[in-house]
C-alpha cells in the first residue's frame, strides 16, 4: 500500500501535480465508505482548473483519538491516529477537506487531532450536523467561533463546514457546490494575502 488507483485503500495518497487541496478521508471497512471522498475529489477536479487535488486514505482512521473523552458510540479497540507521513502529506497543501462520518462527537474529536498535528486551513464534511460552537469546545481553532485563548489545541483552522454529506452515498449537488465554493474562497483569500 501507499499510493492509489482506482479504489480508495487504507493508507494510500493519490497526489497531483501541485499541493493545493488534500481531501482526507476515513479508513474504509464495513460502516466507513469512502464514496463521498472520491465523489468530492472528482467534482473539485473537475471544476477547479485553477488547482490541483489530491486524495488520501488514512491508515488509522477509524475510532476516536486515544486522549478523547468517552463518548457515546465510542469504538472499542479502534483508535483514530495520524503517522508522521500523512502529516506530512497533509501539511504540504494549502486546504484539507476532511471527511469523518457520522456520529458528532467523532467527527469533532477526528477534526481536532488532525489539525493538533497539521497547520492547515480546513473544510470539514461530516454526516452529522455539526457546528463551529461544537469544534470550538473541543479546543479547534475556527473561522468564527475560538476557544479561549488557554483551551486552544490546534495549529490548523476550520474554515467551513458542510454537513449532510451520507458515507457511502454520492453527495448532493447542493453538497458538493457548497464544498467548491468553500475550498475557492479559502484558496482566494491565501492568494490575497500573498
């Protein structure tokens, strides 16, 4: 394993030319389907001449953090984590599309340990509604809502969010237009600030 073609595996990366957009999804298996990653990276190529896309497949993607608190729904024996390479691969692009599923609390705490470890701007796509009060609690750094200054835990910053995006189901087009229209007004305004 390590880079893919085709079908989206655990622990692959599929790179293009220039580090722009990085879409970071869950491990597959049984309940986690990467469909909406490979949906979103599709459409962003596809509509985004002006950057380029790459996708990648996290190894330890499933569960919750180690250091999250007990939730409910929690995982048992599956623990989310990043290696030093993917961190590596996702601080290299300039956004994350990050793609976590389901329950609420998993996304926010997946969220947070990513971007503990990566200082990136990104876009988070969850099942589930969540909110920027909801990342900001957990010590996430957002474009609206910061946690206190001594409970922050994060390098990188949500920029927006966009939920009702169904694991395992193709993404809508209103979805899949609010995930572009998010990634181009983020790369607009880096450009800007160059």
């Amino acid at each position: 394993m390590g880079k893919g073609g085709g079908i989206a595996q655990r622990g692959t990366i599929s790179e293009c030319r220039y580090p722009d957009v990085i879409v970071v999804g869950m491990s597959p298996g049984r309940r986690h389907v990467t469909k909406p990653v490979c949906d979103i990276t599709s459409a962003l190529r596809r509509e985004g001449a002006e950057f380029s896309v790459s996708t990648l497949v996290l190894n330890s993607g499933s569960g919750v953090p180690g250091d999250a608190p007990a939730v409910a729904g929690a995982v048992i024996g599956a623990y989310f984590g990043l290696n030093p390479k993917e961190i590596q691969q996702i601080e290299q692009h300039k956004v994350a599309i990050l793609h976590h599923g389901n329950v609420r609390s998993h996304v926010v705490h997946k969220v947070r340990k990513i971007l503990e470890s990566c200082n990136v701007q990104a876009v988070v796509v969850s099942q589930a509604p969540i909110d920027y009060e909801d990342l900001a609690k957990a010590g996430v750094k957002t474009a609206f809502v910061m946690p206190p200054p001594d409970k922050v835990r994060t390098r990188g910053t949500v920029m927006a969010i966009v939920s009702g995006v169904t694991r395992g189901q193709t993404p809508t087009r209103e979805n899949i237009t609010e995930v572009i229209q998010a990634v181009m007004r983020i790369m607009k305004t880096q450009k800007e600030m160059r």
